[in-house]
C-alpha cells in the first residue's frame, strides 16, 4: 500500500505511513486453501474454495460464541495476539486446452518471508473525519464484503462500495502510484493485459458498524462504508465520516495479497483471442466477484492497545511495543490440513473445484444445481473449543 512515505527501505520500497495515515500493518501466511465458507454456508462444504489466513481454530462452523482468540494454538499472523480469520477466493489461470491451475501467493513488500497469505491493515481515522476515535470489534463481530455472483459493476461510480475490491497491476518497476483503489495502475476488474511485476488485490472493509449487531443475515448490512467527499488521493475510506444508519466508527480493515501471475506471461501461453486468462475460483472470468471475510480473534484487548500505541501504528511490525512478534518459521509452521477431500493446486485441473463453470456475465451468476462435487469433509485435529 503506497502513501506519501517519511521513509524508503530497499530498491522495492516500503512506504511507512505518516501520522495522517496511521496504520497496524503486518503480514499473515496461509493457513490452508479449502472450500469453506463458515459464515455464508455454515456446517456445510462452500461452493467455491478459499484461502485462509490467521488462528488455527478455523472450522466449517465458527460459532460465534466460542472465542476464537482463546481457542486458537496458533496463527499465521506476524502478531501473536491475531487470532482472527480472514479470506477470500482463490485466483486459477485457464491454459489454452482449457484446464486450470492455482497462481501461486507471494509474500508483499517489506514483510518478510511469509508463506503466500496476505498483508493486514488497521487503519485508523484522518481529519477531516469529525470523529478519530475507533470502537474495536467486539468478541463475535465478523463480516463479509464484496458479492461473489458479480460479473459487472455493481455500484454507481459515485457509490462509496464501488472502489472497496480492486486489482493493481504491476509494471514491474515497484509497487505503483497512488492509494490502493484509486491509484492509476488499479481496476475493479481483471487486468486486460500481463502484469510484468504480478498482480496485487485489495480489498476495502466498511469501517462504519450499526452498533448493535455482531453480524447479519448477509453479513453485510451491520456495517457501511463512511460517505463524504473523497479526499485529495480520490479515495472515500480515510477522511470521511460515517452514515447516521451505522455511527460507530471502527478500524479500517484492508487486506493486500499478491498474486505471482507474471510466471504465466510466456509467449503462447494467453489466449489467442487476446481475452485474459485468469478466473477466480467461483468461476469469474471478470473479477467483479472478488470478496472477502473477516471474523475478529485477537486476544483479549491486544488490538485496542496496538491502535493505541503510537510505535505500533507505524507500519512497522518490528516497532510495535504492544504486541509480541513472531518469526515467520513461526508463523508458516503454523498450518491445517485440509478437510475436504479434493485436489485444488499443485496441478492442472480439469475443471475448478467444486461446480464452478465459466460464468462471464455481465448478468450475475447462479449456482450450479446438482453439483456432484465433493460436499462432506474428513476428520482432521482441530483446536478444543472454548467458549
């Protein structure tokens, strides 16, 4: 995530966000890829797969009253304190002949040696905002943004929902100009030509919370993006105040993960009619269905006192003075085996996991009836809950 730098390290640079940008940020490696979704299909296989990050007491159904920080042996996380949960779907290049492959995940700018997984922010408010003071989700809290079924733009240009999941396409020579969403190297759809440096995703959650509800029936109307004038980046999510419907300010939460897309940019491996070749794992060949979930796990208040420590709210996890760090042989040991029995990477896949054929749009996509894909899962050790 680029913002105007105090300081550079490296020849790739990463930017350490100034006091207007006050950010906790740290990478988290993956924990496993499966076809789960918790919170939309709870105690049941997901129809699309998904990679996951965070505390080891992810399961099929997270029940909101178990307390995952507590629960959890482990996390993926740089802070040993995170044991929330984060995912979202899985990018897969289709060859020529029509088979499909899982792009492989590498690790971001100025994080380490993570094991693919994705970079976390916190994001704390910035004037002109009339409230800079945050609400820390509460035990419990989760949410989704973003509509898998999407093949099309979803929102009115004007919409503050219509940034919140975007692409930026790297040229090759750094991590590219502007704010993650509105910079010019960024699209809310796939990029139409090969990205020479990979592919990086971004994705947006509401940062405005009705201050009532832990989750909804959609895991979406709970919460809202804050509305107002963009800022001077072009951006709606830093300066901006939230709605009446949801007044409660919380952090911004933003995921970046990096998509090594540049070792499939070889001569005759594209499309000879010039589309581009990749789709996400729910079959969208467009990218207007990425997405992504979040459902909160840090241990006791370890997040309240990160945001409010000035060393930690740096970008540097290595200046946090609230936090205990892992290593990354640390936080890449940490892992689940999978529990759904399919293979999802590694190799060429005749079609992707679960039913997921090719559904370009532009009118949104329907679930396949039917499905004779692998729908119960095996038993592997998992975490005592604890509620």
């Amino acid at each position: 995530m680029l913002f105007k730098p105090l300081l550079l390290f490296s020849a790739t640079s990463i930017a350490v966000v100034t006091a207007q940008f006050e950010t906790l940020r740290f990478p988290c490696s993956q924990l496993v890829t499966e076809r789960l979704d918790p919170l939309v299909t709870p105690g049941q296989v997901s129809p699309h797969l998904h990679q996951i990050i965070g505390g080891n007491a992810f399961n099929i159904t997270m029940d909101p009253a178990i307390d995952i920080g507590a629960t959890s042996t482990c996390t993926t996380c740089r802070f040993k304190e995170d044991k929330s949960n984060y995912w979202t779907m899985v990018m897969y290049f289709k060859a020529r002949n029509g088979s499909f492959i899982r792009v492989p995940q590498r690790a971001n700018d100025g994080t380490g040696s993570p094991n693919g997984g994705m970079t976390i922010y916190y994001i704390r408010p910035r004037p002109p905002a009339k409230n800079l003071s945050v609400t820390i989700f509460p035990k419990g809290f989760r949410m989704r943004v973003g509509n898998p079924m999407l093949r099309n733009v979803g929102w009115a240009l004007t919409h503050p929902s219509v940034n919140q999941t975007t692409f930026r396409c790297w040229d090759g020579t750094g991590i590219g100009p502007g704010t993650p969403g509105v910079g010019a190297l960024d699209t809310r759809w796939f990029p139409k030509g090969p990205c020479r440096g990979g592919m990086r995703t971004q994705i947006y959650f509401p940062s405005c919370w009705d201050g009532v509800h832990l989750d909804s029936a959609d895991h979406e109307s709970h919460m809202a993006h804050p509305i107002g004038t963009p800022g001077p980046e072009g951006s709606l999510m830093f300066g901006t105040d939230c709605p009446t419907s949801h007044p409660v300010r919380t952090p911004l939460l933003f995921t970046e993960t990096v998509w090594d897309t540049n070792r499939f940019n070889g001569a005759g491996m594209w499309p000879e009619d010039g589309s581009q070749p990749f789709v996400w794992s729910m079959g969208d060949p467009t990218g207007y269905g990425h997405h992504g979930d979040y459902v909160f796990g840090w241990e006791g208040d370890s997040l309240k006192r990160a945001m409010e420590s000035q060393r930690c709210m740096t970008s540097l996890p290595a200046n946090c003075d609230a936090l205990t760090i892992q290593t990354d042989a640390e936080i890449n040991k940490c892992m689940l085996q999978t529990v759904v029995p399919e293979v999802t990477e590694g190799q060429y896949l005749n079609k992707l996991p679960g039913c997921n054929p090719i559904q370009s749009g532009p009118e949104p996509a329907t679930a396949i009836p039917n499905c004779d894909a692998a729908s119960t899962t095996v038993s592997t050790p998992r975490p005592t809950p604890q509620l």
